[in-house]
C-alpha cells in the first residue's frame, strides 16, 4: 500500500524527548517528506502529541519505532490516505 499520509496520536513524558528529537527520527525514515506535530493535551506527567507525517510509500512500522526509539510512544493511527494521490477529509451532508 503506498501511504502518503500518517496522522499519528503519539504520547510522550513532559521533561523528554523534546518535539525535536521526535521530529529528527522521524525525518529519519524512508519516504517522509513533511511532517506536523502539534502539541494536544497535556496533563501532570505527560503530553499528547498529533503528528501527521506526509510523504511516499511510508513505512508505518519503520516510523513507529523511530518514535518509540526517540522515547515516545504511538498512543494510536487517527487516519490513514494512501494511493496516487491525497485526498482531504470530505463532509458529509446530513
């Protein structure tokens, strides 16, 4: 399948890694073109992240254990687009 766009629900403990070093294994891996991270909720001992990777034929695997190498870990896969092409999100009608 060839992946072109990950967003990820990743957590990772307030003192480390730093949103760069989680960057940095991710423009790492193979195929990665462009990447987000979004600060999301953030609570006593930890940080929820929203990362959304772009890019060719993304290795899922290969990214998730960048991440969990870099000291995060992958909470969860929010969306996934693969194909020739990206398609965004399209509302529906009601």
């Amino acid at each position: 399948m060839n992946i072109r766009r990950l967003l990820l629900d990743v957590d990772k403990a307030l003192a480390r890694p730093s949103l760069f070093e989680i960057g940095d294994a991710i423009s790492a891996c193979r195929g990665v073109e462009a990447m987000n991270i979004t600060l999301g909720d953030v609570d006593a001992e930890t940080m929820g992240l929203e990362v959304t990777i772009e890019g060719a034929n993304l290795n899922y695997a290969e990214i998730a254990k960048a991440i969990e190498k870099s000291g995060a870990v992958v909470h969860g896969v929010e969306q996934i687009i693969s194909g020739e092409r990206i398609i965004e999100r399209a509302e529906r009608a009601r």
